[in-house]
C-alpha cells in the first residue's frame, strides 16, 4: 500500500510541484574524513563551546536558546561572542571542507525531475548529485540573485538556496538580523516564494515544522489564501500525535505523509524511489491521454 496521495504524484508527475528539502536530507552524506553535516543544534552547540565551558553564563543561555528552538538568536549571540569572521571559517569547516558526498537520497530526489527545487542547506551536496548527470543540468540560484524568475521561466531544473551558500559565508543567512535583513533587501525573493505557493504544490522532505522560513511562508500561504490548496510534509511515523498533526494542518496548511520510522530512516529512500515510479506511470498514463 502506497503512502503517497493520489493529488501528489499527478503534480509531480506534471511538474507543477516544488521539492524544499532541508537539514535531515544533507545529514545522510558522509565526507571523507566519514563525518556527516550536523544539524543547527549540534552545529551551534559545538560552535557555543568556543566562548567558553558549559557552566559559563552566556554558554548556559545560549544552551537554552537551542533546546528551545531559537536557533536565530542562539546563532546570533554566538557570532557576536566569537565574532563574525571565526564564525564564518566554522561554518565553512563544517559543511564545506569535509568535502561531503551524494547519498543515494539525493539522487533519488534529483529523479523525481521536478524543474523547481529549494533548500535553506548551505552545502553543495545536491548539486553534487546533479553534476553527475552532466555540466548543465542544474542552475543554481542564490536567494540574493536578481534573475531568479528569469531562470523559471526559462524551464531549467533549478536549485533556489533560500540562506545562501556556503562558498560566500558572509551572505548566509544564519542569524535573526540575517533574516530581517533578507527580508527586508530582498522582497522580491519573498514574494517570489509566496507566488509559488499559489501555484505550485510543494513537498517538503527533511524538514522540520519550527523552522522559521518554512514557519513563516506557510502561515502567510494559510491567512492569505484560506481557500488556496494544502501543501504536503513527509514525516516519520510517530513524530507528532494526532492532536498536534490536527493544529499543524490547520494552521499551516499542509497534509502529512508518513513513512516507517526507523533510526537510521531508511524507509524514506524507500517511499521516496516507489514515488519515482508512481510517477513514472502517471507520466504515461498523461502521455496516453495527452491531458498534461
């Protein structure tokens, strides 16, 4: 029995939905020195430890920052405390230098051949993956780059990265002043993302739900469009109960779609390559019928 809708595969299968994928993609590469990327928690714990140790004022706060979810200001206090410049050689060591390669997830993904995909993900993982299907056959565009709409309409497979990348780490968008200011700079980027919200039907994989950006796009999507069409979250099994789910669909306007848990999460590659051939057979079936 399949866990994937009905509504889903056909937009996929016409290209009309958008892969956002974030953290719990990436943490399945592994470098050459056999580490995995961390999440912002681990990441910014380890980063907190260079202020000093865990029984430190400041360190204690900043713990609680993180354990809370504050992940924003927990970054923002860090690189004020180790100042801005050690903060960004750490970002760098961790999600560039270890030289992290595509794991099957990322390929499997790629196959879904969706023309639009967007990661708040600072590494380049996902585009490694492409570039094995040849130079070409993925545009990567930055959240702070002006031609985005141009690159959609000009029907290329593109990669949006909403905060940034890691090859210019003093444009990453890791801080609350970061985000006030992104939004701020560049609305037209925000507004390019609500548009496709309207438009398209997204799916995201990896993510979580207190993420801001993906908080803050689907509560706007929800109170802007109250009619408009619910989005889909895949999640494992037993992450949310069922009072929660109810809250979380409602007032971010998505649907849950819910694979095995497992520790080390395999049933999601799974789920996601029998999704690959539900689409392949909606293809041909829209072939056949010629209702694109």
């Amino acid at each position: 029995m399949t866990i994937w809708p009905k509504d889903l595969v056909h937009s996929i299968a016409c290209r009309r939905c958008v892969l956002f994928f974030g953290a719990g993609v990436s943490m399945n590469s592994v470098g050459n020195d056999g580490v995995r990327p961390p999440s912002w928690s681990a990441f910014l714990l380890e980063a907190a430890g260079q202020i000093g140790p865990p029984g430190k004022k400041i360190v204690k706060e900043i713990t609680a920052l993180i354990k809370s979810g504050d992940f924003l200001t927990a970054a923002e206090v860090i690189r004020n405390e180790i100042k801005p410049e050690n903060f960004r050689n750490l970002v760098k060591a961790r999600f560039h230098t270890p030289d992290f390669k595509a794991a099957p997830i990322h390929k499997i993904l790629f196959n879904l051949d969706l023309r639009i995909a967007i990661t708040p993900n600072f590494d380049s993982i996902y585009e490694t993956a492409a570039g094995e299907r040849g130079a070409g056959a993925l545009t990567t565009k930055i959240y702070h780059d002006d031609d985005i709409a141009d690159c959609l309409r000009r029907h290329e497979r593109v990669l949006i990265k909403s905060h940034g990348t890691v090859s210019s780490a003093n444009k990453l968008i890791f801080t609350r002043t970061d985000y006030a200011k992104a939004r701020n700079e560049h609305g037209q980027f925000y507004e390019l993302l609500d548009a496709l919200l309207r438009t398209h039907t997204f799916i995201f994989v990896g993510c979580g739900v207190n993420d801001p950006d993906i908080r803050s796009l689907l509560e706007n999507y929800r109170y802007r469009h109250p009619y408009g069409q619910s989005h889909y979250f895949v999640t494992a099994s037993k992450s949310f109960g069922a009072e929660v789910k109810t809250v979380l669909s409602e007032s971010l306007k998505i649907n849950f779609v819910e694979y095995l848990a497992t520790k080390d999460h395999v049933n999601l590659s799974k789920e996601l390559q029998a999704l690959i051939d539900l689409v392949e057979l909606e293809r041909i079936e829209l072939s056949k019928n010629q209702s694109w």
